[in-house]
C-alpha cells in the first residue's frame, strides 16, 4: 500500500528535522565552555579537508587548490612566486611535490655534510663579523646571525647548483644577509595589503642571482624552505640555549653533541636516560610551542554569487590549550612527549598542516635538520652573552617566546676578550669550505669537529 504524498512529506520533514537536531546537538556539545577545544578541532579538520561547507549544506564551489591559492595571494603578489602555495593548477601542484620529495630524500652522507656545513656557516659568520670590527669586543644580532645561518644550509641542500658558485666567503655572507633580510622585509610588506614592492623583490631576485645563477626563480623553493625554518630556529636556541642554562649544561648540550657527531633516525629516537627524553622529544615540544605556520589561512564560498572569504585555524590556540595539553601546556617540557599523546592532542597537533596538505618534509626530514641547526648553532655560540630586548619578561617568567617575528628584532648576542670564540679553520670539502680563509690572528685554532675532519 502507497502512502498518501502529505505523509511522505510529512515522514521526510522529521528525518530532516531529526538529523538536524542531531547536528545541532552535536555542534552544542562540542561547542560546550567545558569543551570548547574539541570545537576548535572539530573546525580545523573540516577547513583543512576542504568539507567544512559541503557539511554545512551550502555547497563547495572552490576546490583545494584554488581554497589555498586564493589565501595566499599576499605572497603570490608580494614575491611573484609560483609554487605548490599559490597555484590552481594541479599539475604544477604535482611537480612541486615531487620535486621537493626528490631533494628532501638525503643519504645519511648528506645529513652527515649538513652537519659540516651548519658548523662552518654560524663559525664563519662570527669569525667575519669580528674580523669587521675594531676591538675584541663583538655583538651581533641574533636573529641576522640565525637567519643567515639556515639560509646558508637551505641553499647549499636545495640546490645543488649553488655549490659552483665563486663569490668571495666574505662577499657571500653579505649577500646571504642581505636576502634573508630582505625576503623578511618583504614578508611583513605582504602583510599591509599588497604595498608596493616591487622596487625591493628586484634587488632580492638580483642578489639570488649572484649566488644561484643557474636556477630559474629560486625564490618558489626558497621561501616555502627557509622562511618557516629560520623562526622555529631561533625560539629553539632561545629555548634551549639561554633559557635554563643548568638543563644545557646538564643535558642539552650533550644530547645535541650526539646528533652532530651522528645525525641519525636511530640518534634523533634514542632516549638519554639521565634526561628522561629523545631529541625527537624536544623538536616536537619545540614544534608545540613554536609551529612553522602559527596559522594555516583558506577561502571559502558559499555560492556562485557570493566572493570567497579568508577563514584561518589557528595552530597556536591549539598548541597552547591547557585543556589538551595540561596546566604546564605553556612550559617547554619536552617529557611530555614519552607517554605517548592522547587522541586529542594527537588530532590538536599538526605543525606540518593536516589532512589535504600536508607538508612533505614532515616525516623525518624537517625535525632532523631542526635539531641540527639548533644544535649547531646553540654550540656554535655557547660562550656568547644574551642582551635582551622586550622579551626579557616573559622570558623570564617562563612565558612561551613570542612568536611574532618582530618582537626579537631587538636580541643579539656579545662576546667579550675573556670570552671570544674560537673558530674552526681546517674543514672538509665535503662541507664546500674549499674557499674558507678567515684564519684570524686574534682567535684561536682548533679544527672542525665530528664528521668534519
């Protein structure tokens, strides 16, 4: 027997309403104050996957690429760059990805050369800043130093031609600072809706040009590499370097020792015992507080009529939330990690995004080479003083170091004639020190350690 049409209308308006009381719910609970994180979750996987407006019934009119591309039109603008970040072209979109697997897919070698050149990058630029002045007295900034510093080993790791290059040490270290300052400078610009910048991405491109000849608009490799590296370097030195000098005394300094003289999977898991962590360990509470991306931006349409908006999740917020991660969820507490995570954090963590785009050098990749410069760098400087600028308070109050780039402009390091640092002079050429001349009168000799003898 047939229902009569108003009792299937009838029927189908309770399921409809049924289903969305249950999503109303839903929605609710999650979005209880006691629970307020599992909402923010629940939102970051939906944006992330692409489904948050096919759940909400309204329809998806963009697809990934162009939801992602569409919120990077700053740095599309800014830098005229094309890349797996700016483009709606999935073949583009592919060829990226490959390519950037095939260079980030090292021997141990390699990890080994890395080690060697991250040494001899921060030794070098201090053995010239002081070969600039005109007392033993030396400060530098710490932020320059740090970004000259990956730079240097981005590079010479990404691209295989940038190691025919023939500029002076010296002259090249300019260079390097000049464009790790500029492609910052030009970042804050594309900021402050797309100011005119064109003036100063020519000199950047005209520098690149010097030490990268040969390599077709390095600036698509470059920026995705180097500018999210250099500031999750530079909170792990501040970290782990000056934060708790007892602890690296006591523990850090040995255990990044170990992964410079073996750069290792098997090193990166060993658990130090005495400490009670690995150095997987402290990378990822290193990524916790300090995500490469504090947030992920993505469009969204409604409609056909309707002009995208920019919708963002905010890695942050969820890195810090005490509800996950515990009434310490501030502290830098790398211990943390041995217990193994929660379902909860485990879906709240995603230093490396989540779901469609997920970045390739997740893996093992970017937490190997995050602990080795933090490592190289930390040593490389383990006798200089810390002159601080506003984030001494925090700092201090064992708050989280800002992670607004501009707050730690004010930070440099000083050495002074009872503490100078003394420089490595004899290295391999396996670390592409063949041009090396910076044996300094002043300073003493000792040679470059480890794997580079």
């Amino acid at each position: 027997m047939t229902l009569p049409i108003t009792q299937l209308y009838a029927g189908a308006f309770t399921v409809a309403v049924g289903i969305a009381l249950v999503r109303y719910l839903t929605y609710s609970r999650l979005s209880n104050t006691k629970q307020p994180y599992l909402a923010k979750i629940m939102h970051s996987d939906n944006i992330l996957s692409g489904s948050f407006l096919k759940e909400s019934g309204t329809g998806h009119q963009l697809t990934p690429l162009e939801s992602r591309a569409l919120s990077n039109l700053r740095l599309a603008a800014t830098f005229d760059i094309c890349n797996s970040f700016t483009t709606t072209e999935e073949n583009i979109h592919r060829e990226f990805r490959q390519q950037a697997a095939q260079r980030l897919n090292l021997t141990e070698s390699e990890w080994k050369a890395i080690v060697c050149k991250a040494q001899l990058a921060i030794s070098s630029y201090l053995q010239i800043s002081l070969q600039q002045t005109n007392s033993l007295y030396l400060k530098v900034s710490l932020p320059s130093m740090v970004r000259v510093v990956v730079l240097k080993v981005v590079l010479s790791t990404m691209f295989d031609e940038y190691q025919t290059h023939s500029l002076p040490t010296d002259q090249e270290y300019r260079v390097l600072d000049q464009v790790a300052d500029m492609i910052n400078k030009l970042w804050i610009l594309s900021k402050q809706g797309f100011p005119d910048s064109e003036s100063l991405l020519n000199q950047l491109n005209a520098l690149l040009n010097c030490l990268l000849p040969e390599v077709y608009y390095p600036l698509n490799i470059i920026l995705p590499s180097f500018e999210t590296m250099w500031r999750v370097t530079m909170r792990g030195v501040m970290e782990l370097r000056f934060r708790d000098c007892e602890t690296w005394n006591s523990h850090y300094q040995r255990m990044f020792k170990d992964i410079l003289n073996n750069p290792s999977l098997h090193t990166m898991k060993k658990l130090d015992r005495e400490y009670g962590a690995s150095m997987n360990d402290i990378v990822n509470e290193i990524l916790r507080l300090y995500p490469p991306t504090r947030r992920i931006h993505r469009a969204i349409s409604a409609s056909d009529s309707c002009s995208p908006v920019i919708t963002s999740v905010d890695i942050d917020s969820l890195h810090r939330d005490p509800d996950i991660w515990g009434k310490d969820s501030l502290c830098f507490r790398p211990s943390r990690w041995r217990s193994g995570l929660s379902e909860t954090q485990n879906a709240a963590f995603f230093p490396f995004g989540k779901k469609i785009f997920v970045c390739p050098a997740k893996p093992s990749f970017a937490p190997r080479m995050l602990a080795i410069l933090v490592g190289a760098i930390s040593i490389g400087i383990e006798q200089a003083n810390l002159e601080w600028g506003q984030e001494r308070n925090s700092f201090v109050e064992k708050q989280p170091i800002s992670n607004r780039r501009e707050d730690l402009d004010a930070l440099s390091i000083s050495y002074r004639q009872s503490n100078l640092p003394t420089f490595f002079t004899k290295v391999s050429t396996v670390a592409d020190t063949s041009k090396l001349q910076l044996d300094n009168p002043q300073v003493g000799e000792i040679t470059l350690k480890n794997n580079c003898q």
